[in-house]
C-alpha cells in the first residue's frame, strides 16, 4: 500500500501543535508461567521486551512495546542500540504520525520491532490527543465480549500437554504447537481432555519438505476439529512447493513467518488461505492495518498473532480486531509478570471494560 493510505490513517482527525517527543526505552523481563517451545527453539522461561516511552513537550506520554524475535536476528540489545544511537526523537511528534513514520523508513536497518514500539506508542499518544481510544482513531469498531482469542499450547511432554489444556479450560478455542517427535502423542493428550474443543495447529516451520508436511496435514485432519494449520513449511520454501501443497492440503494453511507486511500479500495469495499478522513482524499498527486490508481484497482469512508480549502490544493488537477472522493474542497470558493491564481475555472474550483509561490504547500501568 502508499505511503500516503499510511498517513491517512495515523493522521485521522488530529488538529493539535506539532511537539516533538523525548525517548525513553528500558529492558523489561518477562517470566514464562510455564517454559515455552516451539519447534526449532530451545525451551525457555524467560523472555526479555522493550518498553518505550514518548514525552512531548506538554509532558504527555504515550507507551509502546518492541518484543524482538531472534528468529529475524533481532534482539533487545539491539533494539535498545537503535534507540540510544540511530533514532532522533526530535523527528518524531503525535501530531504527524505518517511524517515520523517515514523518518523511521530512512533508518537502515532499524529492527522491525524497534519501528514497532514507536509506531505503538505514536498511534497512542495521538489517539490520546484526539480524545479518541485507538480503534476508533482508526476508524474501527470493537465489540465488547464478541472477538475471541485461542489460547497457546507449547510443545512440552504429553503429560504436561495435558496439564496445560486443563489449565486452559476456561478458553474456548485452542492453539497447539507442534514440530516435534512427540507429536502424535500431545494432540492425544490434548484430546484426552478436550475431545470436542476447536484446535488450531502451528507448525512454525517444523516439516522439513511438501510431502512430509502433507502426510502431517492428512494426520491433522483426520482429528475432525482442526480449524487450519500455521506455516507448514519454511518461510524459504519456493512458491511452487508451497502452491503445491495448498492445492492439496485437507485443512486450511496460514502463513506466518512467509507473512511479514503487505508487500508479501501477493504471493501469500498464491501459497496459503489466510495470513497470521504480527506487529512485531509488520513494524506495528500502521502496517497491521494495510496488510490485514490488503489482505482479504486479496481473498484471504486473516488473524493478528503475537510474541511472549506484555499488554501493551496485545492491546495494541486488539484495537485492530474488526479486521480480522481469528485472533491469537494470548502472550500476555503466558506470563506471570505482566507490568500492564490493558484489554482482558476472560473466557477467551476480549473486554476493554476493566480497562481504567479511555483514550488510546488504554493501557495503564499495575
């Protein structure tokens, strides 16, 4: 999409002075409520964020969130470097989102979820301005106790599967990683105690060619309440490969690490039948937003996805719920140590009715 369907976006209704922004960024651990593996990953329970604040000179402030991914060769330290060295916050002002977004664009090589965190924390603070929370800044709508969130099942021993899925009874649907010998026997642990509930499958890449991945999927379907299966393959995999296996597949396939912004909707149209959008991947709302319209011109289902995230990137993510089929925004959850309370997910609904501020994101602080 244009630059300038960007700026029409992040500059809507805004009639205020043009103050630039003080940066502060800090490192934020996040402790795993159990340890997390996907495949391809060591086991892990802690994970590391970045928060960042913007300050006008007016001493407003706005919040904003980069959880990088070394699976994109990001980390914090690096994001931190970026902010510290590579970004002029006098470049940046709630009043010209689309300006300091291209700012950002002339950065070489700034970490997509370093864009992230300032796209975030930008769209917040004007929202914030314009007296608006963020979904209607951008005009969309939200509907309390209507979009539902499944709830992530990491690959762990079969036991544990099964512990974690009683642990989750409360969620309606739910996502179960898979990439690993015991396989088989963690969707049978899952089905032991949830015979009837809607799964979705997140391969993260864990097959390693089209006829593997194929013989998986035909396993999979065979289960009857699989809803679709996530990244089958490598996001190197050729568009042929990928064709191929959508031409074939018995369950519906969603890209995700082959999905990062809208440029990559064209050949997602060809490979896969929905698209999972991260605002880590895309650099945060703005492009969320083009590539999740982009995306269903072009025919496909679309879903907003997350990283180990604290609320205020699942906040953020749940402003653009109105664009999307199928929502996966339970990092938060994961975490025993959230700093933030933003939206709820309470029987897997997600709720700004608990929520203290009103404007912008609506994140407030624990």
């Amino acid at each position: 999409m244009a630059q300038d369907s960007i700026n029409r976006i992040d500059n809507r209704n805004v009639q205020f002075q043009c103050l630039p922004v003080q940066l502060d960024a800090q490192a934020c651990e996040l402790h795993m409520a159990n340890p997390w593996k996907i495949a391809g990953a060591p086991a892990s329970s802690l994970r590391r964020t970045v928060i960042v604040r913007l300050t006008d000179s007016d001493g407003m402030t706005a919040i904003g969130e980069a959880a990088p991914s070394s699976l994109y060769g990001e980390s914090v330290a690096g994001v931190l470097a970026a902010f510290a060295q590579r970004v002029d916050p006098r470049q940046l002002s709630f009043a010209d989102v689309g300006a300091g977004m291209d700012y950002l664009s002339t950065i070489h090589d700034l970490p997509m979820a370093a864009r992230c965190a300032l796209n975030v924390a930008l769209l917040d603070g004007a929202a914030r301005r314009a007296g608006l929370p963020l979904h209607r800044f951008l005009g969309l709508d939200f509907k309390e106790d209507h979009h539902v969130t499944s709830f992530s099942i990491g690959i762990d021993a079969p036991e544990l599967v099964r512990r974690k899925v009683l642990e989750a009874s409360g969620f309606p649907v739910l996502k179960l990683k898979i990439g690993d010998r015991q396989d088989h026997e963690n969707l049978a642990s899952l089905r032991s105690v949830a015979p009837r509930k809607p799964v979705r499958v997140d391969a993260n890449e864990g097959w390693s060619n089209k006829e593997e991945a194929l013989r998986g999927l035909e396993w999979l379907a065979r289960d009857g309440r699989i809803q679709f299966v996530e990244q089958p393959l490598h996001r190197s995999a050729s568009t042929a490969d990928l064709g191929w296996l959508k031409e074939r597949s018995p369950l519906p396939l969603f890209a995700d690490e082959s999905c990062h912004t809208v440029r990559d909707i064209p050949r997602c149209a060809e490979c896969f039948h929905g698209i999972n959008v991260k605002l880590v991947k895309t650099g945060g709302v703005s492009m969320a937003y083009e590539t999740l319209q982009a995306a269903r011109k072009a025919g496909l289902k679309t879903m907003i996805g997350c990283m180990i995230e604290t609320s205020v990137l699942i906040t953020a993510a749940a402003h653009l719920a109105a664009l999307t089929d199928y929502l996966d925004i339970d990092g938060n959850l994961l975490i025993t140590n959230d700093p933030f309370a933003g939206v709820t997910a309470r029987g897997g609904l997600l709720s700004f009715s608990g929520a203290t501020e009103t404007h912008g994101l609506r994140i407030s602080p624990r």
